[in-house]
C-alpha cells in the first residue's frame, strides 16, 4: 500500500507566475535568508540560521556593553562538566560523566555548541530594540577558570553581572553534588531604564544534539515541549514539518527540549505570561544528516523593582525517577503512542514496566535476563486470555471441513453460504471472533512495551550475549548496500524474531490451510522482519522471548485441548455401548412390558386357553 500510494502521488503543482507573495513569508525569507528550494540538503544545513552569529543591536540604551573580552570558567561536578562563557553569562557546553554517545566513548553533549550559548536573556529597549544577552559581556565573580563542586551536599554559585543603561542585570547559577539540578536567578535593578514593560523572555535555544546511532529514529523521540500550570503536556516535534511555532498564554509550569534520551528543562517558581515554541528542521527526515533546532522561551512579566525571578534548570537523562520526583508531569514528554491508544499504554509503562525494571535491577545485574523475565511474567499474566483465544481457534479448527463444505454447496450465492455458516456457528456454539478479542486485550500490553523499551534509558548501553548495547539495533554484520525501509545491515535479534514468528505461525496453523493462508503465515514475518531490524535490540529479544513462550504455550494448550476431546470421544463410546446392551421391545415398568416377569418381579406361568368338552 504504501509503494502504491508513493508511486501514484500526484507531482506538486508549481507556483503560478504573478501571484503576489505573502508579506509575512516575505519578510521572513528576507530576514532569515532561507536557502532555495533546490539546494541539497546538505546545503540547506550548511546555511542554516544556526549557524549565523548574532546581530549586535546598535542602541545608546546596551552601548558599550557589548564590547569586552570573553573568558570560559568550567564547573566540575561527580555528574557533570559545565562551561560558561562571560559573553551572554550563558551555557556553552554541558556534557555527563556518566553517559556516552554510541560510540561509547564520547560524553553526552546537552548544548549545541555550534549556537553561542543555549541560555538567553531577551528583552525590548525604550528605543524598541530587541536586545539579546549573549551579545552583552558580564562580569564574574569567579577569577579562576574552573569551579570544583566536590563534597556531597556542597552549594557552589557562579554570579555574572553587568551595567545596562541605568541599571544592571545580575544572573546567579548554584551547583550541588550529586544531582543533575542547576539553580538560576535573575536580578534586574532599575529594569525601567533599558526595558519596557512587557517584562522579558527566558530562552533556550537548540536542540539536544543527536547522540545515537541512527539519528533518523532519534528524530522521532526529539521535540520542544511545554506544560500549563494544572493543564496538559504539550508540544512540537519536526516529523511532518520542517517549521512549526506554538504560542501560549498564561502560567506554565516548565518548557524543555529533549532528544530520546536526554533533556534540558526549565522551571519557573513564580509567575508567567506564558511561553513560545519554534522549530525548524533542515534535511529530510530520513537524511542521516538531518538536523533540527529549537527555540524554547518564557515569557516573564516585568519584575518588581528589588525582586528576583528563581529558575530551577534540569540538564541530564530522561530517568523517571528523577523526573517524577518534580511532581510536574514532565515525564509526559516521552511518547508512548497514538492518543487512542495512550490513555491505557501510558498507566502501563509508568506502573507496571518502570517499578519491575526498578525492582529486578536490584538483584539481576543483566538487563537482558530482565527483559526475558519480563516476557516471562506478561506471558503468565495473560494466559487466561491466551488459553481462551486458543480454545476458540481449535474450535474453529474443527469447523473447517464443515465451513469448506458449505462453501463448495452454495458456490457463488453467499447469502445462503452466510446463512448456513451462522446456522453452523449457532448448533456448534462457536464464536468466530472468540480468538480475536481476547488477543486485541493484549495489545494494549504490547503497544505499551513498544513504545517503553526503545525510549528505556536503563537499557541504553547495556550489553546482553552479541548485542552491545539493547537500545540500538545488534548488527551482526552489515551489508555493502542499503535496502529501502530495511536497512545496510541484519540484527541478529530481528532475525531470530522473525524465524520464531514463522514458527509460531506454523503451530497455529491447519494441515487443510488454503494458499492465501499460508501466503499471509510468511509475509507477515518478513514484514515485522524489515521493519522492526532497525530498532532497539532490547525489543526484539522480548518479542523473540514472547514468541518462544507463545508457541510453547499454545503446544501445550492444544496437547491439553486434544486430550479433554479424546475423553469426551471415550465417555460418549462409552455411554453408546451401555445402550446398545439395552435390547430392542423393553418397555418400562411403567408400561408393563412383555419381559416375562410381572411388576412384583415374579415370573408367571403361561396360562393356556382350557379345551372345551364335548357333551
């Protein structure tokens, strides 16, 4: 379906000569410089609007304050290293100790170093400027170039500060061993003298760079979110679109960017007028160049004068625990399906797959005899409706000679073919979607781990027999050319899945299958074998696992299935030869009957008729 659709998609209509262009796309092409359409995507990133440094705003009320020397000052902790720059009193690098790239080599980098700075100030001057603080130079309070954070428990702060028309502006970063939490406040005195009053906007800017093997995929777990105060997550990813913007009014709890498994968040503990979104992607999304860009903002009102607006900054891994311990749903930003399906698989992962992966951990250090476990566990647990799914399906079984023949009788007349197959159905007792419903109850369980598994940062990086890492693909070897939707290598893991699944099939099968049956028994396999050899290995194996456990499962269901048929077969030959010892004529004492014995069960004599005597 999808080769059809892709070959009878109409081409695009061009452009009429002569329309007249939106004014708004107008001056956006202008001021942004958006390549041409028929530029390579290649192309298109190298020009990205990321790339280009900022505009120094030439306004009498910011003079003088953009010119200065920069100077980099490192803030070491056990989790991470930091790096702030004296331009913009702003981010310029964040990597983790204790999480690599793919390569598991490279830290994790939560900042895009090829913008300047990720932290941004930006507020309107009298003269109607926007003026962005990381044109600005500050001054720091630190005189070194790194600040160590060593004993748990430690505060470390790193206060910058500059002169801005009348007043100043001071920003104040606090450090703690021992967590991923950053603490920032913002101080303007005499905010009147360089902005106006409609307050400032807190900025994020970039997206959390790419950090796993295939960024195609990573482009479908990445996006720029927000939460309102007691209101719902919400947000953009850039699959569709290559630019999105969402506008938002009112209090918001938080705003934050995420890649699959990393995230930077920021808190407000006061007051908001609410909060903007843009995204912008360039390159196509199956472009293994592709890259995508964020600008996440807090609109802030104007502070009072001697006030100070506090932030709590998360930079570090998607771990629930840590995440849920904020009490702010930002947990939420991880997806778990389609709507339809993510009120039921959401409760599921968050309630039954994060505490069991929490509780096995403690004591089994594999995560890989994790997962197994974990198919072990949801196999039993829904093996009440696997056993009626099979019951069903054996007595559907039994019925195919029976449907076969009223088929071959009534020939193309398929209303009296559809009558006779629900008369058969309703003398047998047999419901023809009684193995249908109870597996579309396990669905729900299995879309859940679907989605759970490949967004799992426990799983990240933990090695299991060949794979090296369960959340990426485990290539056993790769091929010297790439197969559309498939890939440029074979998963071991996917391979063995796929075989099970043939070998599921086969068991549930009929000997008295008809072609198309047996068609579909092996096109499904190479269908879940093509699409499921790029994701998370973790997956597979449980899939794997949950297919072995099936199939032996439904052996032993079927063995069981044919032994209560054969008793029955035995009662009723049974209860056929006990009637048949029952002789033809013999009536009930009820009726007397001409067995010979009289209702007091004695036996009499037959009385012959007395001769008559002649006189």
């Amino acid at each position: 379906m999808l080769a059809w659709f892709y070959l009878t998609m109409p081409e695009p209509v061009p452009p009429t000569e002569g329309v007249a262009q939106d004014s708004t796309a107008a001056i956006t092409n202008e001021v942004q410089e958006l390549p041409p359409a028929e530029e390579t995507n290649e192309q298109a990133i190298a020009a990205a609007p990321a790339t280009q440094p900022l505009e120094v705003v030439v306004d009498s009320t910011i003079t003088g304050v953009q010119e200065g020397e920069e100077r980099l000052i490192a803030v070491e902790s056990d989790l991470y290293e930091a790096i702030f720059s004296t331009k913009g009193a702003t981010l310029v690098s964040f990597k983790l100790k204790n999480f690599n790239k793919f390569d598991q080599a490279t830290p994790i980098q939560l900042v895009d170093t090829t913008l300047q700075g990720a932290l941004s100030f930006v507020f309107t001057t009298p003269s109607n400027h926007n003026a962005d603080t990381r044109t600005f130079f500050f001054e720091a309070d630190h005189q070194g170039d790194l600040i160590q954070v060593d004993q748990e428990g430690d505060e470390a702060t790193l206060r910058f500060s500059t002169p801005v028309g009348q007043g100043r502006i001071v920003q104040t970063y606090t450090f703690t061993q021992g967590t991923y939490e950053i603490g920032m406040s913002i101080e303007q005195e005499n905010v009147l003298s360089f902005s106006t009053r409609e307050g400032y906007d807190l900025l994020w800017d970039g997206a959390i760079p790419y950090s796993e093997r295939d960024p195609t995929q990573e482009l479908m777990k990445s996006g720029a979110y927000y939460r309102t105060v007691g209101g719902d997550v919400e947000g953009l990813t850039m699959m569709k679109d290559d630019y999105d913007e969402e506008d938002v009014s009112g209090g918001v709890s938080w705003i934050g960017v995420k890649n699959q498994y990393f995230a930077a968040i920021i808190m407000p503990q006061g007051d908001t007028r609410g909060a903007e979104l843009i995204g912008e992607r360039f390159g196509e999304t199956d472009d293994p160049n592709v890259r995508e860009l964020y600008h996440a903002s807090l609109l802030m009102p104007v502070p009072l004068e001697g006030s100070v607006d506090e932030y709590k900054l998360y930079l570090g891994p998607m771990e629930y625990k840590r995440i849920n311990s904020y009490d702010l749903g930002i947990y939420d930003m991880v997806d778990y399906g389609w709507d339809f399906f993510e009120w039921m698989t959401r409760p599921i992962a968050r309630f039954v797959f994060i505490p069991l992966f929490s509780l096995m951990s403690g004591f089994i250090p594999s995560y890989g005899v994790i997962i197994i476990i974990l198919a072990f566990l949801i196999k039993l647990v829904v093996y009440p409706l696997t056993k009626s799914s099979y019951r069903s399906m054996a007595q559907m079984r039994e019925l195919q000679p029976k449907l076969e023949a009223i088929k071959e009788k009534h020939g193309e007349d398929m209303q009296k073919q559809q009558e006779a197959t629900m008369k058969l159905y309703k003398e047998s007792g047999v419901n023809p979607i009684g193995g249908c419903l109870p597996m579309l109850l396990q669905y729900p369980v299995i879309i859940a781990l679907w989605q759970f598994l490949p967004q799992s940062i426990e799983i990240r990086q933990q090695g299991f027999l060949w794979a090296n890492d369960l959340s990426s693909p485990d290539i056993i070897f790769n091929l010297p050319f790439t197969i559309p939707f498939y890939g440029d290598f074979v998963a071991g893991f996917c391979m063995l899945m796929g075989i099970s699944m043939v070998i599921q099939m086969r068991i549930q099968s009929t000997p008295s299958a008809n072609a198309q049956t047996k068609m579909i028994m092996y096109f499904m396999p190479i269908m879940i074998f093509v699409i499921f050899n790029r994701w998370a290995s973790g997956l597979n194996l449980y899939y794997l696992c949950y297919n072995i456990l099936t199939a032996l499962q439904q052996r032993v269901i079927n063995k069981n299935i044919k032994k209560e048929a054969e008793e029955e077969d035995q009662a009723g030959g049974v209860a056929k030869n006990k009637a048949a010892k029952v002789k033809p004529g013999i009536k009930s004492k009820k009726s007397g009957g001409t067995n010979g014995r009289s209702r007091n069960g004695k036996n009499k004599a037959k009385r012959r008729p007395s001769p008559r005597v002649k006189r």
